[in-house]
C-alpha cells in the first residue's frame, strides 16, 4: 500500500506542476528597438510621401491651369494635411495594440494570482 500511495502522491504533484506552468506568465512582449524605429520611419515617410504627392499634383494642375503658385500651395497643404492626417492613424493604431497588450498581461496575471 506504500508504494500505492507514492503513485498517488506523485500523480498529484505531477497535476500539481502542470497546473502552475499553465499558469505561469509567458515573458512580456516588449517593443524592440528595431519595431520602435520602423513605427518611426513609417510616419515620416507617410507624412513626406502626402507632401510629395500634393506638391506633384498642385505644380501639375499649375501647368495645365496655368496658375503658377497657387494650386502649388494648396495642395502641397492639403497633401500636408493628409500626411498628419495618416501619421495620427498609425500612431492610434500603435496605441490600441499597446493598450490590448497591456490588458491581456492584467487578466493574466489576475487570473494567475488566485492561490
């Protein structure tokens, strides 16, 4: 009966462990540098990219409409105007995945907490 009762007692511990490894937290995902850095470059070519493509089609417009500066200016603030527009996106994109991030690591470690 001994040695029935270590099986016992060693199923239990063995039930025991994988209970606390699925529990246990996995390392958090941080942000490398090199992600941060694309993020980075990602807008600043979203906003040069809208006031490029602005100007391209202001000076266009100029020579077809032959009035020199003004489409110019208008649509290099307009393509200006987009560029913001587009790198306000992207950085709320990039919050809302930090945010879910940030609230799926909390319900793990409520979840894991309980004794």
């Amino acid at each position: 009966m001994t040695e029935q009762q270590e099986a016992e007692r060693l199923r239990a511990l063995e039930a025991r462990l994988a209970e606390l490894k699925a529990r246990q937290d996995p390392p958090p995902a941080t942000e490398s540098h090199h992600s941060l850095a694309h993020a980075a470059w990602r807008m600043v070519l979203e906003l040069v990219s809208g006031l490029g493509i602005g100007a391209a089609i202001g000076y266009g417009l100029d020579v077809l409409l032959d009035t020199r500066p003004f489409l110019l200016v208008v649509f290099t603030l307009l393509g200006f105007a987009a560029g913001i527009s587009t790198m306000l996106r992207t950085a709320r994109e990039l919050q809302d995945k930090t945010d879910k991030a940030g609230k799926a690591s909390a319900a793990r470690k409520e979840g894991g907490t309980g004794g």
